[in-house]
C-alpha cells in the first residue's frame, strides 16, 4: 500500500503535464483561428484558397498576410493563378505585387502576352522612377505622344541649319508604345527625344536651301522615321509629326561677317608689323649712316696728322702745300657760285687744316 501512493501521484503529474500541453496546444490553434479565420475563408469563399500554413508563413517572414491574400484573390478572380510563394517572393524583392496583378490583368484583356516573371522584372526596373508596370502595359495598349524636345529642357525647337546659312527652328511630335520584351535593360524617353532631335537636325543640315524644308516638312519625318532610331530603346516609334517649322536668322551671312572682321584685324595687324620693321629698318640705316659719317670725319681728321709727317719727312714742300691751298680755294669758290645760298662758313671748314 505504501508503495501504490507514489506511483499514483506520479501517474497524476503525467497526466496533469499532458493535460497542460494538450491545452497549450489547443490555445495555440484558437488563436490562429482567430488571427487567420476571416482571411482564410475569405480566400476559401472567392476561390483563391490558402492553407494555415502558409498563412503562418507570411506572418513569420513579416510579411502583411492581408496584402498577399487579398492580391491573390484579385489575380484568381480574373483568371490568373498565382501562388503565395510567388507573390511573397516578390514583396521580399521590394516590388509592388498589386500593380504587377493589375499589369497581368491589363495586358491579359488586351491580348498582350506577359508573363509574371517579366512583370515582376519590369516592375522592379521601374521602381525609384516614378512609374509603374501598369503604366508600361498602358502604354503598350495606348501609344503615347513625346514632345521633341521636352517641356523641361533649355529650348523649346530643335534648331539647325540648312545648307544655305538660314536658321530652322523644328518641333516634332513622337508617338511611341511601350515594347514589353526591351522594356528591362531598353534605354528611357530621353534617349527617344535626343536621336529625334539628333535626326532633325542632320535632316535639315542636309538640305540645299530652308526653302527645301518649308516646301516638305515631312521629308524630316520620313527622313528620321527610317533610321530606326528606337533600336535597343523601351518604345517602339509609330509615328513623328513636325509640329511647327520656323525660319530664323541667316547664321551664315553672321558667320561670314565675323569672319570678314576678323580676317580685317589680321590684316591690320600683319600691316601693323610690317610698318614696325620699316621704321625699326629706317631707324638701323640713320644709325648706319651716322656710323659711317663718323668714320668720314675720323678719317678727314687724320689729313693733318698725314702732312704734318709728309713734312717732317720730306716728302711734302712748301711749295706743295701752298697750291694744294690754292686747289681748295679755287673749289670753294666754284662752290659758292654754284650755290650761292650755301653758306661760306661751311665751305671754308673744307680746307681749313
């Protein structure tokens, strides 16, 4: 009898312990109930059925378990079947599961194919942008209208010139479409407008006269509608419209003025330089001459010096330098009479030694 006690208080912490565990478990699943009821037969009454399990699953990867189930809902109503997984794994990526189901719905009613993986890509290319999957698929279905140039760049026209000199001042219109299939990695609307503005002017650049150009202002479109130019791009061109056509000034008339005043400033300048070497060569000859003056007065004060040593040596007599006196008188006296204005003084200095 002693020994019987023990084991029945044993046997009663057992069953005391599974009753607790039992009733633990039992709490567990009422209050998953509570939290996953109305979701769950929300889902099980619109056809788009969910397990607990997975419920629980969104609920542990912090994931909001309403947003899922409510855009599977919207997904399976309108016959597209997605499965929780996918679209958790895609809230995990940062993209917006709602507006990818509403660009399935979209594309599936007008026709278009589009698959989730490629909507999932397109909506996670265009997140930080400012637009959205759904607005690709819109305009893929309705094609839209781009302004060459933008409303928010410098200028309002493309401006170019033509062959004759005058300025052509172009607006276009491009209408596009989205191109689902190089909508990922395909460049934006910025590169659409640069190689239309990029085409206008080559177009008018290549034209003879603006007369060309106002006479067919559709040769531009044509002209830059055949050059592929949404090639790699996200859109594909319908059409390109030139808005509005302007003449502008004559550039080459302008051009060719600067270049006459320019070209008249070089040339005053080369004259400018050739006058300074003139009067720089001028002012060499005068210092040249009076050199050579110098020289002619040194050599006609060493005449002296010379009769003065003829006579000491002999070699020149009394006689000798007395007519060579009369020599000089002779000439200054024909001098004065051939000029008779030249004054006598100067004429005297010739033979004053």
């Amino acid at each position: 009898m002693t020994h019987f006690i023990p084991l029945l208080a044993i046997t009663w912490n057992l069953e005391t312990i599974l009753a607790v565990i039992l009733g633990a478990i039992l709490l567990i699943v009422f209050l998953i109930l509570v939290a996953f009821f109305n979701i769950w037969l929300r889902a099980k009454v619109a056809g788009a059925a969910v397990t607990f399990m997975e419920l629980i699953a969104l609920r542990l990867r912090r994931i909001p378990v309403s947003y899922v189930v409510d855009t599977r809902i919207t997904a399976v109503k309108s016959g597209i079947d997605l499965s929780v997984d996918q679209l958790s794994t895609h809230v995990l990526a940062g993209g917006n599961i709602q507006m990818v189901v509403l660009a399935l719905i979209a594309a599936q009613k007008a026709r278009i194919f589009l698959d989730f993986d490629r909507a999932c890509a397109i909506d996670l290319a265009t997140k930080g942008t400012g637009k959205t999957v759904l607005e690709a698929v819109k305009t893929s279905v309705n094609p839209k209208v781009i302004d060459c140039p933008g409303p928010s760049g410098p200028k309002n026209t493309v401006d170019a010139v033509a062959k004759d000199g005058i300025l052509i001042r172009a607006k276009a219109r491009v209408t596009v479409r989205t191109n689902l299939d190089r909508f990922v990695g395909g460049a934006t609307e910025e590169t659409i407008v640069a190689r239309v503005g990029e085409g206008i002017v080559s177009t008018i650049g290549s034209s003879i006269t603006y007369k060309d150009v106002l006479e067919n202002p559709d040769r531009i479109s044509k002209t830059v509608l055949n050059k592929a130019l949404d090639s790699n791009t996200a859109f594909e061109i319908l059409s390109i419209d030139i808005a509005d056509v302007d003449v502008g000034e004559n550039i080459g008339a302008k051009l060719e003025a600067e270049q006459a005043e320019t070209n008249k400033l070089v040339a005053q300048a080369q004259a400018e330089v050739r006058r300074a070497a003139a009067v720089a060569s001028e002012q060499e000859m005068v210092a040249r001459t009076q050199e050579m003056r110098a020289r002619v007065v040194e050599a006609e004060a060493q005449i002296p010096l010379a009769m003065a040593e003829a006579f000491r040596s002999g070699n020149l007599g009394i006689m000798d330098y007395y007519r060579m006196k009369n020599i000089q008188a002779d000439t200054n006296m024909r001098d004065n009479i051939a000029d008779p204005e030249s004054g006598s003084d100067d004429k005297g200095d010739k033979g004053g030694y």
